[in-house]
C-alpha cells in the first residue's frame, strides 16, 4: 500500500463500509441524550443538502422550453465533465478528504420509495442531534450569482424553488427554507417573493452573498416593500468565489474561507446600513448567515467611528450604525471559540445575542456546528440558550411549533 | 484502583497502519498500530466531541522552504502520524494525542499492552 493511497484506502477501512450518519453521529446522539434536548426547542437556521444530486429532476421544472431542452441534455448526457447549470467553485470543503462524509457522502443507502433521499439524509442528522425544525439550503447553487448568464441563474431559481416546495417541503413538515432569489434580476427576484411567498415551509427568503449586486439600488425597492408586507425575513447567505480578484491572491484555502465567507456579508451590510435601508424598511427582517460573528463588532465600531465624521453621507440614518445592526439577526456558525471567552461575551452583548442570535448548524459541510457549541458556553444565562437555539428563530419565522411540543 | 484490561485483538490479526475500535463503558477507544507501535485514545474529540479515531490517519504535512526562503512546495513526513477527526478535520499527533495545531488540547491516552499473542488497554 502506497500512503499516497492512504485517504482512499484508510476510508474503505472504516467500521463502516458505506457512510451512515446516523453512525458518524452517535456522539452527537450522546451529546442530544445527557444534555436532555428533547425538552429543548431546537431551529437550525442554516443547513443544506445536494441539490446536484437531484439536478435530472429540478431541471425538468425549467420553464423556458429551450433552456429546458439544454439543461437537460447537459445533464443526461453533456461531456460529463461539468453542466452549466450548477456551476461548481474551486475550492477544499473537504479538507482533502479529512472531513470523510464529503468523499463518502454518495455511499449512504437510503430506502427507496415515496420519500425523497435528501428528507430522509435530513431527518437522520436532525433526529441525531436533536434538532426539532430545520431552515434547509442548497450547496453548490451558493455559487450561481457568479453565473455570468442571468437568465440561467433566474431559471434554475425559479426550478429549484418549485422543486423543493414541491418534493420537500410539502411532505416534511419540520423542513422549511428561505428560497434563493435571483437576485441580478430585480424584477424575477420580486416576481419570486410574489409566486413562493405564501407557499407551505417558505419562512423567508435568500440572497446568495458572493454577487457583485448594489442592495441599495431601486430596482430592489418593491421587492423589500413585499417582504416587509409579507412578515418574511430576507436572508443573506455567505459564500466565496475564489475567482473574486482579491481573493484571487489568496493561495490557501483557509484564507480564502476565513476571508471569503466574511467580507461578501460586510459589504453589503454595509451598504444596507450607509443607504439607509434600515430607515425606509423598519419592519424588515434581515438576517446574516454563515458568517460566524466576529465581524459584527468590527464593523460596528468602523461604521460608528466614520458616521460621527461622515454622516452627511447618510443623512437618512437617525442613530448609530451600530444601533441598525442590533436590530439585524445572525446566525452563530462557524462560532469562533476564543480562548478568552471575555471577547465572545462582548461580542453578544454587542450584538444583542439573547435576542439577535439563531443557531446553526451548517451541517453536512464541513465546518458544521452542534447545539452544545451554545449548549455548554458558561458565559450565557439559561434563557439565552434556549433564546439562541431556538426560541429566537421560533418568533423570527413564526413558527407553529406545537407538533413538536403539544401544550 | 485496579485497572481494567479490555481484549483488542490478537497480535496476528493487528497489522501495521491499522486502527480498531473497542468499546469502553458510554464510548470507545481506537487503538492503533503504526511505525512498529501501539497507542490507545478515547474515540473523543476534544473539539465539538467527534468521533476522532473513525477518521483518516495521515502523515503530517510540511512545507518545503529553501535556504534562500523561497517556497519549493509540500511533503508528506511518515515519521508523525496524524489522528484526524472526521467531523472537522482536527489533527493529532499519533504518538502524544495532542492537537497539532494547539497542543493544549487533547485525546485522552490509554496505555497498551501486548501479552504473549494478545493484545489489551488498560482503562
Ligand atoms: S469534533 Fe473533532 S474536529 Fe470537530
């Protein structure tokens, strides 16, 4: 055996021959079991599934008959090497195959039958865990707002959406999403709020973060008038594209991660704030996610400073940037786990976490967090944890959680 | 308090660069056989509490720097062995079971024992 065959070879040596979640998380399990979660409301603000394993299906809901006709034949026959459809990005996710449920992922048997493999695959790791109602994501379409043809990133918008709502969400009730807006089309961004808004497990919707979109531009206005109207959160999913300029420079994936999947939120962040979106919106819901927390008292304390010399900038704004951002919400993964806990207890209290925070697991990828990570922090009270694991997301989205906890 | 010895596997049955899992109590503990030697580690990770031994173990990787400080590239060294979790990529050092990247963490050890044809840990 050559050790350059080590990750392969050391993989088909597990206990298991086929990936099992319900396996790989038996210490998560254990974890849900001493920490007693049944009694806990848990919402999982932020985790995803592989739509690509799915593209044969969500490409027949393309509506443009000849896109259909080309996405179809680029996924049933093509070269094989790539599609168009769902445009893969550079990157390591996996660690190089160290974080094994990537590599192994397509190994796991799931029944056959009516219910859909990725509710099954969903519903193994939420039970393992003991999450009680999930905001589902897909994985490689975070990347479709760098999709140079508009149209293509409109049209499979509009086929994931309508194949999610229909094989998903309709039959698994504790499965809910914020659906992926187009969002370089203003006006197909708005018709999707208007189509999607009142469909069964829709509790909000989502931007993809890395896009080179102006959130302050007019187009979007009626879109925001919609939301606000409808009571439905507008999410801002992180994401990298390693092919951006500047993280173009970066040659190791950790940079390009760490980096990536923070600054696209702070841009826009920071536009919403400076454009006075927050003024014209008061009621409207934004969330940030995946970006961890370490950024917001950063980009607090720069706003704040340069607003007292520069608000003639922003005349709209009638407190503090920082004061608009407390009234945002973010989800918590990936925490950052300073070894002074002092720092992460500013950062709440900068933050507003009690009321602000929801957490999430991300999982499966690989920087996935459990609850214990809020679970077990001594720096918070116990109504803070049971607020950020799940009571927070409950009056975010309006949940009827009763299901699950009958009175 | 007298230690307990918990049954690995026979000596013939153990070969190098393999890993078993043997349970303990409400966990397990991996037990492996590298570079001629055994070690034994709770199945714990001490980051999010992974199960650290059900993953890959790897050769750690070093980089490669000239005298003149340019950059030549990356090499495996077969000497560390790495314990990497599978959860999050988490390495540590085969033969101490701390964390590579912060050594202030790590897995619990458990001591082994080899007895005419079979071999034990002692919990
Ligand atoms: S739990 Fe082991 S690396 Fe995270």
């Amino acid at each position: 055996m050559s050790w350059y065959e080590l990750p392969t070879s050391d993989i088909h040596k597990m206990a298991v021959e086929e990936l099992d979640t319900s396996k790989l998380l038996t210490n998560a399990a254990r974890q849900r079991d001493e920490r007693n979660y049944k009694d806990l409301l848990i919402i999982d603000v932020d985790c995803h599934h592989y739509e690509n394993e799915s593209l044969r299906e969500i490409v027949d809901y393309i509506e443009d008959p000849v896109m259909k006709h080309s996405a179809q034949m680029a996924t049933t026959g093509g070269t094989g090497v790539q599609t168009s459809f769902l445009p893969g990005l550079v990157g390591y996710q996996d660690i190089a195959g160290r974080v094994t449920r990537y590599p192994l992922r397509k190994s796991e048997k799931t029944p056959t039958g009516k219910v859909h493999r990725d509710v099954t695959l969903t519903l193994r790791w939420m039970d393992a865990m003991g999450v009680d109602y999930v905001c589902l994501f897909p994985t490689p379409m975070l990347a479709m707002g760098s999709h140079p043809q508009t149209e293509v990133e409109v049209n499979m918008a509009r086929a994931y959406n309508r194949w999610l709502t229909e094989n998903i969400l309709y039959t698994e009730s504790r499965i809910k999403s914020m659906l992926y807006l187009p969002f370089n089309d203003p006006d197909a961004t708005y018709k999707m709020v208007q189509d999607f808004g009142d469909k069964k497990g829709v509790v909000g919707f989502m931007v993809t973060a890395s896009r080179y979109a102006q959130v302050y531009d007019n187009a979007y206005m009626k879109t925001y008038s919609l939301l606000e109207e409808l009571g439905k959160p507008l999410a801002f999913h992180a994401g990298y594209n390693w092919s951006d300029p500047i993280l173009a420079t970066t040659n190791r994936f950790i940079a390009t991660h760490a980096l990536g999947f923070t600054f696209f939120n702070i841009v826009h962040c920071a536009n919403w704030i400076v454009n006075g979106l927050p003024v014209r919106f008061p009621k409207l819901k934004i969330i940030w996610i995946e970006s961890g927390i370490a950024w917001v008292p950063w980009l607090m304390q720069r706003l704040d400073n340069d607003y007292k010399m520069r608000s003639s900038e922003c005349p709209s704004l009638k407190k503090l940037p920082s004061e608009y951002m407390r009234e945002m919400y973010y989800t918590s993964q990936p925490l950052e786990m300073p070894d002074d806990l002092s720092v992460l207890e500013t950062t709440f209290k900068m933050m507003n976490a009690e009321t602000q925070l929801l957490w999430a697991s991300d999982y499966p990828h690989w920087d996935m967090d459990l609850p214990s990570k809020i679970y077990d922090l001594p720096i918070l009270s116990e109504q803070a944890k049971r607020n950020i694991l799940g009571e927070n997301a409950r009056s975010l989205f309006n949940l009827d959680t009763s299901p699950r906890f009958p009175k | 308090m007298t230690q307990k010895e918990i049954f690995v596997a026979h000596r013939s049955e153990f070969k190098e660069r393999e890993r078993k899992i043997v349970p303990h109590g409400n966990t397990e503990i991996g037990v492996y056989r590298a570079n001629g030697k055994l070690y034994a580690y709770q199945n714990l990770c001490a980051h999010q509490g992974g199960p650290a031994c059900e993953g890959l173990l790897m050769p750690k990787v070093e980089e490669v720097i000239a005298r003149d400080q340019t950059y030549q590239g990356q090499k495996f060294n077969y000497e560390e062995l790495h314990i990497v979790c599978p959860w999050h990529g988490w390495e540590y050092d085969l033969q101490t079971g701390e964390m590579v990247a912060d050594r202030k963490f790590r897995l619990k050890k458990y001591e082994v024992v080899e007895r005419g044809e079979d071999i034990y840990v002692l919990v």
